[in-house]
C-alpha cells in the first residue's frame, strides 16, 4: 500500500500491550470455538467457558508503546508492523467520521489495541488463537500482529500489507455496525448459512471494501492499486467458512456457519469496493 509519505499520523488511536505468551490456551474450547473466533465481531468470550482459563492465563504487562515516537509520518507506515496499523486505522476511521457527519451523525472513534499472546479485554480474556476481533463492550479492535503471518501460513492468503488493510477495516466495520445498533439486533451465538451472524459479517467485509475504495479521499493513502485488491480479495477467500471447514475437518458444514464462505466474503468485499457506498451494503435483505 502507498500512504502519502508526508501525511501525519495519529498514533493515539493504537495501544499497544505486550505480553507474556505463557501456556498455549485454546481459545472458545476447541476446532469449533476457533472457527467462530476466526473474525469473530460479536462477543465470543463467555464469563463461565474463560473462568478457568483466566486462572491460568499468564500474567498480561502493560508497557509504554513506542509508536507515540516512531509512527509519525506516511513514511513509517509504509514501514509495516505498527505503523501499518497506526496509518490504516487513521484512514478508516477518518473515512468513517465524514460519513457519519454527512448523514448528521457523530461518530465515535475506536482504538485499536495490539497485543503479544494473550490480553483482558471488556468481552473477556483473549488469546492470540481468537484471531483480530472487536469487543462492542469496550469499543475496541483487538489484534496480535503474529495473526498475519497465520493467515499466509495456516489459510493460504497471499499476504501483504493490503490483506492487513482488509482485516482492519473489517472489525473497525463491527464498530460502525456496533454504532449504528446494528449489532443490537443480531442475537450472539447464531449460526447457518443465511443466519444474521453471517450476514452481520458479510457486511463489515463490504464496509472494508468501502473504506478501500475511498481510502485516497481520506488523504492517508497515495492510491490503491490491483495488487492490493488482490491482497485483499486473497485474504477474504481465506477465511470463508467453506475452506476453514475443508482445511480444518475435511468437510463443510453450512448450518456451522458463521462468517460466510470464500465466493461470499469476497463477493461483498469486491460490492463495497466496485461501489464505494456504504448503502450497498445491506447484507440483510435477499439472498447473500
């Protein structure tokens, strides 16, 4: 991705804690409670299931973040790793904040918080098997950057700092669904082919594909180009239910189903990127 090298950026919007990764905890009890979590937007951490694994989890250090002083041009973020987040985070949510302003609604922004292990976090205790999500309940976008090295290695994706791009504006789409009480009406837990939960999901991938689309306008970005879409495109197709499932258990399970498969979450991404409006991202009506 080429940022504009002279933008300024915000690292406010990120946190960062490290870790200490301690035992290997699975995380959602197993192959299906990972399968949810792959992208998991709602809440997948439940007081009684993480009771015990909080006893044993280890101990999270909090310690003070360096992006405050090494993230602070386009230059950096072009760099990878945090500043990635940092310029793409500031992009999103600056795509975000004028859409909102422009239909008379004020738009909260919310921080990312990168993590090494495992974390606490307002929908629970989270490890790194849980993949990137966002907690509705403290408004945050939690990520372990070691997440995108899994989804080249273990899902097959092509990788880049686009597929990065992608998950991002994906759970920053949960908050804007969380925002726009979206989230509300979609009861937790749902599974199924062409159940909210999925197409909840299918929506926040069309509102990543939005951002991309005008991702320039915001002024972080000097252009998106094929090879990023591709990125992007490569990533989606990764983590559809379908493939996870065959890779996974060697067979598919539909009524599992809780993100959408390969030809969906692709399908929706390109939708928001070919459109570039939000409005054409009602996942909920028709066929999906």
């Amino acid at each position: 991705m080429d940022f504009n090298d002279d933008v300024r950026l915000d690292p406010s919007q990120v946190e960062v804690s490290r870790g200490k990764r301690g035992r290997n905890v699975a995380a959602g009890g197993g192959l299906i409670g990972i399968l949810a979590a792959i992208f998991f937007g709602v809440n997948p951490f439940e007081e009684g299931q993480y009771a015990q694994q909080r006893q044993q989890a280890p101990q999270e250090v909090q310690e003070a973040s360096d992006v405050q002083k090494k993230c602070l041009t386009g230059v950096d973020a072009e760099q990878g790793g945090d500043c990635l987040v940092v310029g793409v985070v500031n992009s999103v949510q600056d795509y975000w904040g004028k859409v909102f302003a422009n239909s008379g609604l004020t738009y909260t922004q919310a921080k990312t918080q990168l993590f090494e292990g495992a974390t606490q976090t307002g929908c629970g205790y989270a490890t790194a098997q849980v993949g990137p999500f966002y907690c509705p309940a403290d408004q945050k976008v939690y990520l372990d950057l070691t997440f995108f090295d899994e989804l080249q290695s273990k899902y097959g994706a092509e990788g880049g700092p686009a597929a990065q791009a992608y998950v991002i504006g994906h759970e920053y789409g949960h908050h804007v669904q969380n925002q726009l009480g979206v989230m509300n009406k979609v009861q937790q837990g749902t599974s199924g082919a062409s159940s909210p939960a999925v197409r909840m999901e299918l929506q926040a991938d069309c509102y990543a594909g939005v951002w991309m689309r005008n991702a320039v306008q915001t002024g972080y970005l000097a252009q998106i180009t094929q090879q990023d879409l591709d990125q992007a495109l490569s990533a989606a197709q990764a983590v559809g239910d379908d493939r996870i499932q065959s890779r996974s258990q060697g067979y598919v399970r539909p009524d599992a189903f809780t993100h959408g498969t390969s030809a969906q979450r692709t399908k929706w991404l390109t939708e928001g990127y070919s459109s570039g409006d939000p409005s054409r991202c009602n996942t909920f009506k028709g066929a999906i």
